[in-house]
C-alpha cells in the first residue's frame, strides 16, 4: 500500500473573478494586492480581444507593465531563459490568453516564485487552474509541476465570442472525469495509489454543478459560467489530491497516445471525451449512460462526427496508451481491455459515428 501524504500544504486561488466586464476591471484587482509592476504574457491573437480594456484598466490604476511578451513556444529551455532575463522587481506574472500562454506564464511565475494571475480566454481544459504546466521538453510534450495560479479572472463577455470547438472540449475534459474517478478508485483499491475523498468529491462536485443546474446550451452564459467554476474546481481537485488523478485516468492515456500517433490530432478534450466514453464502456461504469446522454443533449457527438478520429490511428493510439505511464493502473491496464476495446468500435453505435475508417 502506498502512504498517503501527511504533509502537505494545499494552495488554491485566492482571487476568483468570474463574469462578465472581468479583463476591464483587472487593473483594480491587481491595484487592490499592491501588484502594480508585472509582466504580461499573452496569446498570439489575444491582443485584439482584450483591447484597448486592458490597457485602460491598468492606465487607470497606474500599473506598470515591465516586459509584455506574445507567447509562441512552450520550450522549457526557452521559457527558463526568457525568465531569468526579466526585469526585476515584478509584483506578479499575468498570463492572458489559451494553453500556451498561460503554460508559459504559469511556469514563469513558478520559476521566479511570484504570483501567478491566469485569464483564459477559452474555456477547452482544466489545465489553467492546474498545478502544472504542458510544456515541451526537446521536443516532447511533459506535464511539469508548477503552482497554482494566486488569481483566475474568467470574463464571460470573451468566453462567449469562443468558437465552439473550445467549449466542447471544455466539457469533454469535464466529462472524463467520470472515467478517471473510478479508474482511480481502482487503483487505490488494489494498492497502487492513496485516495482522497475530499478531491474526489470536488471532482464529483464539479460534474453536478455543470450538468444539474441548467439547460444544455453550451452559448448560455450560466452554461459557460459553470463551465469556467467545473474546470477551475477540477484543477483544484488535482492540487487536494496531489496528484492529476481525479482530472486524467484511462481516457487520458488514449488522449496523449493520440497526441503522438495522429496526423492531425484533435483537440485535447475532444479526444478525452471520445475515449472517456469507451473506457466507460469498458470499467462497467455506472454513469457510462449519462455519458453518453449528456453530450449528445451539447450536441458533442455531432460536433465530432463532423470530424471523425480515423479508426488506424485510435486503435494505434489504444495500443499505446498502457505504457504511456509507467505504474499507473487504469482499465488499459487489464489484459482484455484492448480486445474489448476492437469490439466496442467495430460494434457501438455512438463510436461508430466518431470513430471512422479512412
Ligand atoms: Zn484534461
């Protein structure tokens, strides 16, 4: 059996701004923590979303921005360089944008131990309250550990101008959940992992509070601001459990071999959700129908027939996903599961339509 932890020191964000008019107001959060120097990291395109409110709030308050840069690698070298060459006497890192500006300023911010703030600008995973940073490591995507973010501002007025493949990849990392939780579980209960049920909870916790309260309308803005507090939760899940465990199990693996076999892979939560259904499928998972029902209520599987996984590269990718992880016991891990997996997609009905020779 594995200890659990004991010691251990659980930080999570202490600023949380979701809604809408959020980025107009940031200049007064920062103001507010006496964070009036900082360095700004933002996504190639993310300049034209957010101004000129972002420049007039910072004006307003008279933050100043020591060094504003427009994030194309996510090259650990080349993050760790550009770091230490920043000017000194920053009061926080601002990360604005998708992934990899905010990978690149989670991890910056890390590295100098200074505050981190994230705005997403999309809502596609739960990686922007997480722990750790996908970075590239020569040349290969790693998952290193990094902080939580000091400060999340979500504003619902940019969230809602996304285009909607994010936000169904949004809600297909939120969905895997419901794969990785009892993947997890069976870890823990043939001795391979510690469990904690507080970070299980909030993981449950963060799937009932997108699915329960309201319509399925994924242009909602109550749809779209529970999706920001689920993928902020989840991330906060990871960070109880010390571990990635309740956010990524089985579907995950899938995901990442896709990521390495595919032509042209896909979104990340859109591959996630597609295999977190047929590792459901696999574990007997109670909740393997609501799965199901509820993406296609969002309209999912639609969406990702239109752009189906070819059927070579998922199988390649399923062969692949058990060693991805050394370890790690998931539903991969049982010696039928690839078998089983052939026939699931030879045979079911709503793998058959995501799923696709060719
Ligand atoms: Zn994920």
């Amino acid at each position: 059996m594995i200890a659990a932890p004991n010691t251990k020191q659980i930080s999570i964000p202490y600023l949380l701004k979701i809604g809408n008019g959020k980025i107009a107001r940031i200049g007064k959060y920062l103001y507010d923590k006496e964070m009036m120097k900082i360095a700004v990291f933002m996504g190639k395109n993310t300049a034209n979303l957010i101004e000129p409110r972002f420049s007039e709030t910072l004006n307003r308050y008279k933050i100043e921005i020591a060094e504003q840069k427009s994030v194309e690698s996510i090259d650990l070298d080349a993050i760790a360089h550009s770091a230490f060459a920043l000017p000194s006497g920053l009061d926080a890192i601002v990360g604005i944008g998708g992934g990899k500006a905010l990978d690149a300023a989670k991890y910056t911010a890390f590295l100098l131990q200074k505050p981190y703030i994230c705005a997403p600008t999309i809502l596609s995973n739960d990686g922007f309250c997480s722990p750790g940073s996908s970075l590239l490591v020569q040349g290969k995507r790693v998952s290193a550990r990094s902080k939580m973010p000091f400060g999340i501002v979500i504003d619902l007025d940019i969230i809602k101008v996304s285009p909607a493949n994010y936000l169904y990849s949004g809600v297909g990392d939120m969905v895997s959940k419901i794969t990785a939780l009892l993947d997890w579980k069976e870890a823990f209960n043939r001795g391979y992992e510690h469990f904690s049920d507080f970070a299980s909870m909030l993981a449950y916790n963060s799937l009932d509070l997108l699915f329960l309260k309201h319509s399925y309308d994924i242009y909602a803005t109550e749809f779209q601001r529970s999706l920001a507090s689920s993928l902020t939760t989840s991330g906060i899940a990871m960070e109880v459990a010390g571990s990635s465990r309740p956010a990524s199990g089985s579907e995950h693996l899938i995901s990442h071999a896709l990521d390495s076999v595919s032509a042209k892979p896909k979104l990340h939560g859109v591959q996630v959700a597609i295999a977190s259904y047929l590792c459901a499928l696999l574990q007997n998972n109670p909740n393997t129908h609501l799965l199901r029902e509820i993406l296609e209520k969002i309209g999912f599987w639609e969406f990702a027939a239109s752009d189906p996984i070819a059927k070579k590269e998922f199988i390649a990718a399923l062969g692949l996903a058990p060693s991805i992880k050394r370890d790690y016991y998931t539903i991969l891990s049982e010696k039928d599961s690839f078998e089983r997996a052939l026939v699931l997609i030879e045979n079911d009905e709503t793998l058959k339509r995501v799923i696709v020779d060719g």
